[in-house]
C-alpha cells in the first residue's frame, strides 16, 4: 500500500507502519475545534498560517518475533494566543516531534508508559491523525501565553 492509499483521518496504523507509510499535509488552524478556542481572533490583515505536519509509521524487531508499532508526528504551527500581560494577540510558534509506541491493551500501555521517553498508545480500527496532532498541540499549549516585549503595558486601574 502506497502512502497516498491512507486516510490520515482514519488510519490504519497497524498497515501504515507494516508500509513503512509517510503522509504529510497542512490542516487550517480553525479546523481544530478545542484548539480553535485557546485561540485569539486573528486580525483580517494577518490570517492564521495552516497547521503543517509529517507521519511516519514504521515498525522495529521486538523480542520474541514480535514487531512494535511505532509513529512518528511532526508539526509546526503559528498560533494567535491572547498575551496575558497586555492582553492583545501574539503568534505563539509551537514545534512538536513526537513518537508513538502502539500496543494491545490498557494494562500494557499504562505499564510501559511509565518506563518509555515515548508516548504509549492502544491500537484503534482507525486512528484519527487530526485529532492526535490536535491534542499533542494543546499540551504545548503555553500555560500563560505573552510577548517577550508587549507594545505597550496596561494601564493601572
């Protein structure tokens, strides 16, 4: 199977990593929709830069003949935040590089989760890459968004 014959939006990991599969594409920022709502308005005059981003699925020799699973995401993204100094819009830049291990079940993924660096995640039908990158861009999230040098500061009260 080509890469082009894998639906991000329902992959099969399983055959996307047996294919040695890479997709790659851009999604609109307002495509995600809790994303959407930690997002500032954008200004007319500066549109919000698409969500860019890079799978790749691949397997490795596990013991016993075994194979994992694994995926790799990339993705950069240019998001308008709300500053929390001054309150106006600032393009907070996210780049994120994740892997991911798949395995059978609950029990296993929650005792290798603890003792891997990669994120551990259970086999689905179909994996939803969208949703994924949309949740791996909101723990990026930064906890209190700001300019490094806001324009100008807030007036006391």
């Amino acid at each position: 199977m080509k890469s082009r014959d894998f639906d991000a939006r329902r992959l099969d990991v399983r055959a996307f990593a047996e294919a040695g599969g890479e997709l790659r594409g851009q999604w609109s920022a307002a495509s995600f929709e809790r994303l959407r709502e930690a997002m500032a308005e954008p200004a007319e005059s500066a549109p919000v830069a698409p969500v860019r981003w890079h799978a790749r699925g691949f397997e490795i020799p596990g013991h016993g003949g075994a194979s994992q699973v694994r995926l790799h995401l990339q993705a950069e993204a240019a998001l308008p935040l709300v500053c929390q100094r001054c309150l106006e819009p600032c393009i907070h830049v996210l780049t994120l590089e994740r892997h991911f291990l798949f395995v059978a079940g609950e029990a296993e993924a929650a005792e290798l989760d603890a003792a891997l660096e990669h994120d551990v995640l259970v086999f689905s039908r179909e994996l939803d890459l969208h949703q994924l990158l949309e949740d791996e861009l909101l723990l990026d999230l930064p906890l209190v968004p700001r300019h490094d040098a806001c324009r100008e500061p807030l007036l006391p009260l």
